[in-house]
C-alpha cells in the first residue's frame, strides 16, 4: 500500500531548518535534544504506517507525526527567540544612551517596548507550555492542531525579532560612527576646558602678582 507523504516532507523540510538556525545561533552551537526527542518521535510514528494495512490507521499516524514534528520547531524557536533577545540586548550594551539615541530615536519609547513585550509573549506561551501540558490528547499523544497553533504564535514572535535584530545589525557601523565622534567632541571639550582653564588660572596669577 503507498501512503502520500509529500506533506508531512514539505513540513519535515521546514522544521529541519528551523532547528538547525536555532543551532547556529546558540553559542555553544548545541544540538537541542528536546527537538531532536521530537523529530525521532515523529519517524516513529511514520514508520508504524507500514505495519497498518487501514488507511484511515496510517493517515492517523502521519497526523500524530507532523504534532511532533511542529513540537520540535516549536522548541527549536523558543531558544531561537531567547537567543535573538539575548543577542539585541547585547548589541545595544555597547553603546551609551546618548549614542544610542542618535541612531535609533525611537530607541526608548519603541524599541525598549517591544523587546519587553516579546519576552513577556514569550514567558506567556512557555507558560502555557507547562500549564497542565496542553498539547496532548486523551491518549497522551501530540495534538498536531493544538501544536501547531502554538508553533505558529512562536513563529510571529521570533520573524519580527529577527528582522529587529537585523535592522539594529545593519546600523551597528552607524553605532560604531556616533561613538567615535562622540569620543573626538568630548576630547575636544576637555582639551578646551583645560585651555580656558589655563588661561584663567593665569590671568588670576597676573593679578595676584600686581
């Protein structure tokens, strides 16, 4: 009996890479078991459809195997979020507010905003995660519409992160700018102040002396 799988590839394909960019981006550059626990979870699931002659059995089985698969992008995209967050908060500690300010003018009432919202979305869907482990059946099995709802919340999340962390990527050599000329004007001012400084000091010296 042959089963159509083109499905379940086409999203096997897709989480594949989720996973290995999660990879990437880690700084340790770990596999994550939790996603890989998935994926295995998922094969298994496939391979019973060739001991099921009931196409109705198999097509259960394929459902049951795309849950695991959407769980292990989801999984994959909660540390890819954590990391992302993580890498935009370190950008910006490189640079003073004053600096900052320069370059992103909306830094304090936009930016600042939405990294705070994300990890509070982020903590509300993990925290959905751990609340009575929701995405199960009745069975104990993966709901792959449960799931996959909550991969897609997961995915919003972490495509407006990214094209975040982007945008503050690409102006870092603006960054960088603003901080060197920042250091020039305060050179400037303090060679300044040191020469009208002097030039008073001897003033008051020449008028002591007479």
């Amino acid at each position: 009996m042959c089963y159509d799988f083109k499905e379940i590839s086409v999203l096997y394909k897709e989480i594949k890479q989720i996973v290995l960019l999660a990879e990437n981006v880690n700084d340790k550059k770990e596999v994550i078991l939790s996603s890989i626990n998935e994926m295995r979870n998922a094969f298994d699931h496939l391979m019973r459809c060739y001991d099921e002659e009931n196409i109705e059995k198999c097509n259960k089985q394929i459902e049951k195997s795309k849950g695991h698969l959407f769980r292990a992008g989801y999984d994959a995209y909660e540390l890819l979020a954590i990391e992302t967050i993580k890498n935009i908060k370190l950008n910006f500690k490189n640079y003073t507010p004053d600096i900052i300010l320069q370059v992103f003018p909306n830094y304090y009432n936009e930016i600042v905003f939405l990294i705070d919202d994300f990890e509070k979305n982020l903590a509300k869907v993990r925290g959905n995660k751990k609340i009575g482990y929701d995405f199960y059946d009745e069975d104990g099995e993966i709901n792959s519409k449960k799931i996959e709802e909550a991969f897609n919340n997961y995915e919003n999340i972490v495509t407006k992160l990214l094209d975040l962390k982007d945008d503050i990527t690409k102006k870092i050599p603006a960054l960088e700018k603003a901080k060197k000329e920042m250091k020039k004007t305060k050179f400037k001012e303090i060679i300044i102040a040191s020469i009208v400084s002097a030039i008073f000091g001897a003033i008051i010296s020449l008028i002591i002396t007479k």
